[in-house]
C-alpha cells in the first residue's frame, strides 16, 4: 500500500483532521496514568470527543489525491480500488 505523503501533507483536511486526533490521543493516554488534570465538565468532554471523532471520520474519507472533498471522475466509476 503506498501513500503519497507529500500530497497528504498538504491538504488541509488532513491537517484539520490530524492535529485533533493526536491531541485526543495524547489526552486519553495521561488520563490513563491520571496525569491530565480532570475537567468539571462531564457533557464538554463528551462534545469535544464526539467533534474529534466528527472530525476523523472527514479524514478517513477524504482523498487527498483528488482537490476537495469529491472523488475524482474517474474514481466513481472504479469497480474496486486500482
């Protein structure tokens, strides 16, 4: 599976995406060893989670080899992945 990183990196979707993903991460493993410091609010935690995952889930679906969030002509009418 080859990836062209040099186009991933420069789509701001991917950055949009990225960044929030690494920080839950990030947060969700201190909290695993009780270092980030807890938050007052229950309901706050779980929208921002649920952004994040909003958010990577616009990841995943992006390609970043085509401008935008559509696939490109020729991708709809791929039978399976070339």
């Amino acid at each position: 599976m080859k990836i062209n990183w040099k186009v991933r990196l420069r789509n701001p979707i991917f950055w949009l995406t990225a960044i929030p993903a690494f920080v839950s991460f990030v947060y969700t493993t201190l909290g695993l060893f009780g270092v980030v410091p807890s938050l007052s609010e229950d309901s706050a935690v779980k929208i921002g989670s649920a952004a994040i995952s909003a958010l990577a889930t616009v990841g995943v679906l992006i390609d970043p080899t085509t401008k935008g969030v559509c696939d490109s002509p020729d991708a709809l009418c791929y039978k399976k992945p070339k």
